[in-house]
C-alpha cells in the first residue's frame, strides 16, 4: 500500500466544529476569523452575517466567499456541502481564491458530524484532496448536561470527538468542569477535554488531531488514543462508574490482537460489521498489523476512510489495537466476530 510519496502529503486537513445551539460555536468562530494565525484558513459557515465579521470583510471573492482582513478566507454554504468544498478547491487551485491550506467547518445546523465526516471518505474528488484532521465539540457547562440526558444527538457528538471543550463555565454550578469531564470520559475516552471562556483560544489547539502523515510518530500514537490504559476483562476499557447523564447503550471496546491479519481477512470482517450494525458503529479507530506491516484504519458508521501503510510501526508493540465507540453493540459481538476470523485466518 505505501508507496515512496506520502498518501497524506497535500491534502487539505479539514476540522468539523461541532456542537448544541448555544455551545458557543458563534463566539469561537467570531475570534477565530480575527485570529493572525488564521490567514491561510478557509472558515466554512451557513451564514457569513452571522458571526459579526462585516468590519473586517474587505472583497467578495464570489457570492459565498468573503476575504478578511487577515487573509482568512469565510465561505457560506448556500448549496449543497460537497459543492461548496469542490468551488472552494477549484477556485484555490485556478488563483482566484487565496492559497489557504487548512478548512474548519461549523455544523451549525447539522447535529450530527457524521454526514460530514463520511462525505469527506466517501466523495472520491473531496477524498483527493481534503483529509479529516478531527472532530471538535463544544458543550455548555449550564446546559450541557441537560442535552446529554435527552438529546442522543449531544451524545454522538461528543461520541465522535477528538477534543471536547466546555464553554460557559464561568456561568455553572462549581464542579461543572470536572463532572462534565468525567461524563465526556464515560462516553469518549479518548477525547482531551478542555475548557473554554469566551471563544479565547489559539487555533492551534483545533490542529493536529487527525492522522496527518504516514511516517510514524508520537502524532500518530496521540491520534489512536495511546497509551490505552487500564482495560479490563473482554477488553472494554475500564472507567468510572457510569454516569446517570446519558445512554449507558454507548460503550467504548478496545481490543488487541497479537496475531497479524490479512487484509482480506480484516476487511471481511469490517464488511460483515457494518453491513449488520453500520449505523451502531459510531466510530473507530486503530492500527492493523497486516501481514506484519503497520495500517491506520477509521471509520465512521458504515464509511472508511482509506487504510495508510505507515512507513514504520510507532513503537515496539506490533499488535493489532482497536478502539470502537458503538451503540447497543455487545463488546463480546464484536470481539467474536474478529476472533473467529483471525482463526479462520490461520
């Protein structure tokens, strides 16, 4: 699968931002436009009035597409996501749009970050150009624990996330931060939670959460979620007592495979799990040990990314580890199917 030139290289790092009416994505996103360090970034909203930029807008480089003051460029969505993203690269790669080489995208109006991330796999010109380099969400200290507990679309959010950040905190109940943290870990227990006041915040810390070259690295460990610690019986990752404040149906599974797979034999069985419980497999994430070769393999539902052959394997472990966030899936389900087809492998 690798070849001399990195699979990665070039392609555009895309960050879906994510999270509830009053979250605080507006206030982000009004900072982030007026950030310095956001010149060469392609900000994609639904309403470009609706982060108070008018002052700072000097050209209309088309209808959608507005140029700071900056050089950060903010698109509008008015059709479709897919057109947008194909006009904006067309535009960048013709010289009429400035060479920005990075794009956040608000889901305001799209609850759930799936649509986008699969869209982003499974559209074979977006595929070409743009990667997903993570999923970030914010979630109200007031109200956040509220949506947690009736809106199942606050849980996939946050089911989805690289980062989580708590805004509002300064408004909450003391101790908010830390019981928000601790049920974001029940349900995501790879996501980093932070907190954040006010929509400060360095963009940089919305960067480098996905996987971003195929030549291995601490970067790549981060990204799987490594070290994984503290996994009990069966491999369920062993936490905290559950938390009351959401569906105790979504489970995060880690599991480990020291004998090497053929890739036939994984994607057999890939195939066979989501074709019976695609839209349970919130998400995954790992590394394969194929035919003794290292591949970073993701997904989302029933979508997945393509497989990278990493250059070397990260670190001397050389097993296969996974990591499924899934709904109403028993982890024995899963740990049998792929146990019978590592011995149907032998």
């Amino acid at each position: 699968m690798t070849t001399a030139r990195d699979p990665l290289a070039g392609k555009l790092p895309v960050t879906l931002l994510t999270g509830f009416l009053g979250s605080g994505k507006t206030t982000l996103l009004s900072k982030l436009v007026r950030h310095p360090d956001m010149n060469r970034v392609a900000v994609v909203i639904n309403e470009i009035g609706e982060i108070g930029i008018d002052h700072d807008i000097v050209t209309m480089a088309s209808e959608n597409v507005a140029l700071l003051a900056n050089g950060c460029i903010c698109c509008s969505v008015r059709t479709d996501l897919q057109d947008t993203l194909r006009e904006l690269f067309g535009q960048r790669r013709s010289g009429q749009m400035v060479q920005f080489d990075r794009v956040v995208i608000e889901t305001t109006g799209l609850a759930d970050p799936a649509p986008v991330v699969q869209t982003l796999s499974s559209d074979t010109m977006l595929a070409t150009h743009y990667r997903l380099d993570g999923v970030v969400t914010l979630l109200d200290a007031v109200n956040g624990p509220g949506q947690i507990q009736s809106q199942p679309e606050a849980v996939k959010q946050i089911a989805l996330a690289d980062r989580v950040f708590v805004t509002k905190t300064d408004l909450a109940p003391p101790g908010a931060l830390e019981a928000l943290t601790a049920t974001v870990a029940d349900i995501n227990p790879g996501a980093r939670v932070s907190s954040l006041l006010h929509g400060e915040i360095d963009p940089h810390e919305l960067m480098g959460l996905g996987l971003g070259s195929a030549r291995a690295g601490a970067a790549t460990l981060s990204f799987l979620g490594e070290p994984l610690q503290g996994e009990g019986s069966g491999g369920e990752r062993t936490l905290a007592p559950r938390s009351a404040l959401h569906d105790a149906s979504i489970k995060t599974l880690s599991l480990r495979f020291a004998k090497p797979f053929t890739w036939t034999a994984f994607t057999s069985a890939m195939e066979l799990l989501t074709s019976l419980r695609g839209p349970d497999l919130l998400r995954v994430k790992g590394i394969v040990n194929v035919d003794g070769k290292p591949v970073v393999v993701q997904g989302v539902q029933h979508v997945f990314h393509e497989p990278v052959e990493l250059d070397r394997w990260p670190s001397d472990d050389t097993d296969t580890r996974l990591v499924f966030i899934t709904r109403r899936i028993e982890a024995q389900t899963i740990r049998k199917l792929m146990d019978a087809v590592v011995e149907a492998a032998g």
